[in-house]
C-alpha cells in the first residue's frame, strides 16, 4: 500500500475519525503492508515519502470518480461547483444532476460534494498533523535541515486545507495534533482564530521551505508558492499592509518574470505566449516558464502522473459539438478532445457573436480590449469549422440556442485536451498552474485597493494588462469591480471564483449584477455552505451549530 493510501486509512487517527467520516468503520485501521508511520517516519527517506503523500491528496482536489486513490467526490462535477452560480458561468442545456443544486443555490446538508470538501480537506490537515506529530519524534535526518523542510510543507498544506474550510464553511475546528482516541466534542473554532492558525504555519513555510525554484523537483513547494498564498490569507484576514507585503516577497524575489516571449513545446507553431502558457508540458520551470509558481503535477501515462478521473476541467469548459453530429461526428485534439459543457461561460464577458446571438456586433469582445491577446483565437476558440464528412470544411455559426444547450460556444483553449491515441479521455493529464505571478500581481493590487491605493492598484493591474497588449486601466478607473474582471480575462477556470468572490466581499452584488438565473435567488445564506449533516450527527457529545439559513 502507498504512503498516501495508508494516509488516508490513518488520518482517521486525527479529525477525520469520525466527525469528519461520519461512519465508524473508517476507524478500524486494517495495514495492508508495514507501511505504518512508527517504522516509516524513521528517517529523511520516510518523510520524503509522507511529504509525497501530501502531494497526492492534495492533488486529489480534482479527482472524481475515483481512480488509484482518488477519494474525494465520486462525481462529476466537483470542479464545477467553486465557479457555478457566480459571474461567470451558467450550466447549460447539457446538465448533470450533481451540478444543479450548486447552479440553482438549493443545497441542503446531504447535498453531493458537500461532505466530500470537508473529508478532503480534514484528511490532508491529518496527514499533515501526523507528519508534524512524527517529525518531532525522529532523529534520524540526513541533513539538520530536513527536519524543518518537512515540517514547512506539512505546514503549508495543512494552511491551504483550511483555505477551502474557511471559504466554505466558515467557522471550522481547529486540529494541530492527531487525536487519539478520536473525538466526538468539537467545537467551531471561530474563522479569524482558524486565520491566525493559518498565517502562522505560513510565516514558518517561508522561512523553511527551499529558496531557488531551479534547484527543486517539478511540483515541489518554495518559499515563494508560501508567500502567495500568504498573501492570499492576509487579505481574508484584511491585512492589506501585510498582503501587500507578501506579494511583494514573491514579484521583488528575483525568480519570477511574466512570459512575455514564445517558449516551450510549441514555441515555433501557432499560438502567442499567453497560449503557451497552457500548451501541455508548458507549466514547469524546466519549460522555461518563468511564470508559474506551484504547479500541480498531472503528467500523461507516467509514473506518479493523472488518471483518466483526474482533473476534469476540459470536459467541464469545452463545448459538446459531437451533439452536433450533422456537423462534427468525433473528436479530435484540434478541438480539445471530449467536452461535455457542464459549465459555459457567461455572454456578458465573452462577448457575442453570430447570425442569432442577442447583442449588439460591437460587443464581440465582451470585456476584453480588441489587442488583448488573452482573447486572440489562440486562447478563446470563437470560430468552429464542420469536420464531419459531409460538411466538412463549412463554417458553424454559434446561436443563441447551441450556447444555451452547450453545443457550440466561445471556449476556453487553456483546457483544451487530447491525444490522437486517446481522443475520448475524461480526465486532463496536462500539469495544473496553480499559483502564477500573474495571480501575484492581482493579490497585490487587491491589498492596494484595500489601502485605498487605487493609482498603485492600477500600476500592479497594468503589468499584467501590459503583457497581454492591453490598454492600461487609469487610477480613476480602478476599482473592485476592475479588478475583478481582469481575473476573469487572465485567470478565468484556473482560480475558484468563489474564493476570490468571497474573499472581496463581493460575491452577492457580483451575482446579482451578472446572473440573471439567481439575481433575484442569491441571500447572505448562499455565502456558506451548509455544515455537513453526517458531521453534526458523529460529533455526538456536544451541539456543532448549523450554518445560517440551513
């Protein structure tokens, strides 16, 4: 049994046990092999292979159905519920039942995902508290650094699961240890002490975590990924000084420069570099992307690599034109592969186009400027060509009815996915960027409008705007709202647009302005999701109060 496997199985040591499972027989640990932390975490080399436990649970946030540990939903659309029911995206005619309460904001406590948020994020806090536990034990390092090295990616990890507790349940409770013999009496700790709790596992990720992006693994943490996402944290906290600050950290580091020239696997064919960015095998250093800060580790048929229910983010975005069999009868790697348009993008930012869809010919852009290269043909796919054998070659306008039934619609190229020898692939092997500077820049100039800085805001804005050949935003201009749709141009998919539309305190207005579904629906209450009724039924030994409105 691997590492990450056992994990799982021990993890229920800790929180997971059974408040979190909510079934008494994930308690019963049953060893399939001697991989047990009192004989692995015994040296440099045990730890190594904890820390790449991790990795995988981490990971794991994008799994599904559940493939070579892949735990966590057991279902379709887990991706899709942090961006359905904001701004940018509707669910389309070609639905899928998991998504529907997320899309119509009718959760209950039993809805689908809801507990499986929770177990995933309480089961990579237990391994990570066992790690830490462990690590304080053992005195068999091969270097007088490891020890802490291990503990700041412990502390990193256990810091971004409580990112996602806190965004979407609020007041959590706070475990820093394994709990043993497991517990029935929590409590929610209030969300500001669980922030404090996460800042202060930060601070020690970037003093411990390596320095030289170039000197580690693909995938693995440094210090900068620890200060973007602190910086990320203060601005939950509001501490925009000290957002501002570790942003800062990460641009002034000297590592990282925005891609600002063609680069890596398709340096030499169509495309531009923002494209490239997204290209597969672009994401890593080793790429030459000097861009990206943590990247998630997803490769195609290698070790350690994706899984066909790993990531299932083309088939959420990209367009189900087979549907429109008279003009497309199979897939191909030119149109990325299997989409099933589980979510599509909204009209307002895409812009409109063809001889049915409802908005003036001027708004064909949408919210982009008309040089803006995230919006170039390389990166937004508007215009579709007929493959099928008695068509092929003619041009197939989108309307305003193969947008709504997800058939044919402005696509997001950055999840395009396919090889020849697996046209029919669920899942994405291509490496997920999950921190880039970029996002940097926009954390920074959110602290500076936090600051009411707004001339520096639009200075931070601008750099980003700059590269992808856009007109600059003047200082009068900047606002939240700005800011926020400049995400959506360069960050579209790649962030979870709850997070950030909680995190700015705009996710009602935002709604209201933008989704003309639930404008009249969305409440205070939707700014949570509901605690988990299993949760509430295992902590027996005390009332765990229910969120507002559930």
């Amino acid at each position: 049994m691997r590492i990450f496997e056992y994990m799982k199985i021990a993890g229920a040591v800790g929180l997971l046990s059974a408040t979190l499972a909510g079934c008494s027989s994930f308690l019963e640990e049953d060893l399939k092999s001697q991989l047990a932390p009192d004989n692995t975490y015994t040296s440099s080399m045990g730890f190594e292979v904890g820390s790449t436990g991790l990795y995988a649970i981490a990971r794991s946030e994008y799994n599904t159905w559940g493939e070579q540990g892949a735990f966590m939903h057991n279902g379709a659309c887990a991706y899709e519920v942090q961006q359905i029911a904001t701004d940018i995206c509707f669910q389309s005619g070609a639905k899928d039942g998991s998504l529907t309460p997320y899309a119509t904001l009718n959760l209950t406590p039993q809805t689908l995902f809801i507990l499986s948020y929770w177990n995933w994020s309480y089961n990579l806090i237990a391994s990570a508290n066992e790690l830490l536990v462990y690590s304080e034990k053992n005195d068999n390092w091969d270097y007088p650094t490891d020890k802490a090295l291990y503990q700041a990616e412990a502390r990193f990890f256990r810091a971004y699961a409580y990112r996602s507790l806190v965004y979407l349940y609020g007041d959590v409770p706070w475990v820093e240890t394994i709990q043993q013999p497991f517990v029935l009496n929590f409590t929610r700790t209030p969300k500001e002490e669980v922030i404090g709790h996460m800042i202060d596992d930060l601070k020690f990720a970037t003093e411990n975590l390596p320095e030289d992006p170039d000197a580690v693994k693909p995938g693995k943490l440094t210090r900068w990924a620890a200060w973007h996402l602190l910086s990320e944290v203060y601005l939950m906290q509001k501490n925009y000084e000290a957002a501002r600050d570790a942003a800062l950290e990460v641009i002034d580091s000297g590592y990282y420069d925005l891609v600002k020239a063609r680069f890596g696997a398709n340096r030499n064919g169509e495309g531009d570099y923002f494209s490239d960015l997204f290209v597969e095998n672009n994401q890593n250093r080793t790429s030459g992307n000097t861009e990206s800060i943590w990247v998630m580790q997803f490769e195609y048929k290698t070790t350690g690599g994706g899984t066909p229910s790993d990531d299932w983010t083309r088939r959420a975005w990209i367009p189900q034109y087979t549907a429109l069999n008279q003009y497309f009868d199979d897939f191909t790697v030119e149109y990325g592969g299997k989409g099933l348009a589980q979510i599509v993008p909204m009209k307002w930012w895409t812009g409109v186009e063809g001889t049915n869809a409802t908005a003036p010919a001027d708004d064909v852009n949408g919210i982009f400027d008309e040089t803006d290269i995230r919006n170039s043909e390389y990166s937004i796919k508007r215009e579709w060509i007929a493959t099928a054998e008695a068509t092929k070659g003619t041009k197939v306008n989108i309307t305003d009815d193969t947008w709504s039934k997800g058939q044919l619609y402005p696509a997001l190229k950055k999840f395009f996915y396919a090889h020849e020898d697996d046209l029919t692939s669920t899942g994405s092997y291509k490496d997920r960027m999950k921190f880039r500077l970029a996002e940097t820049y926009l954390l920074l100039a959110e602290a500076y409008l936090g600051l009411n800085e707004p001339g520096l805001a639009a200075d931070a804005v601008n750099v980003v705007r700059s590269r992808a050949k856009a007109t600059p935003v003047d200082e009068a201009d900047m606002d939240m709202d700005y800011l926020l749709d400049e995400r959506i141009r360069e960050l579209v998919g790649e962030e979870s647009r709850r997070f950030t539309l909680l995190r700015t305190g705009m996710y009602i207005e935002r709604v209201k302005k933008h989704n003309a579904d639930l404008k009249d629906i969305v409440s205070e209450k939707d700014l949570l999701w509901p605690i988990p009724q299993s949760i509430r039924d295992s902590n027996r030994d005390v009332e765990f109060p229910q969120n507002p409105g559930y």
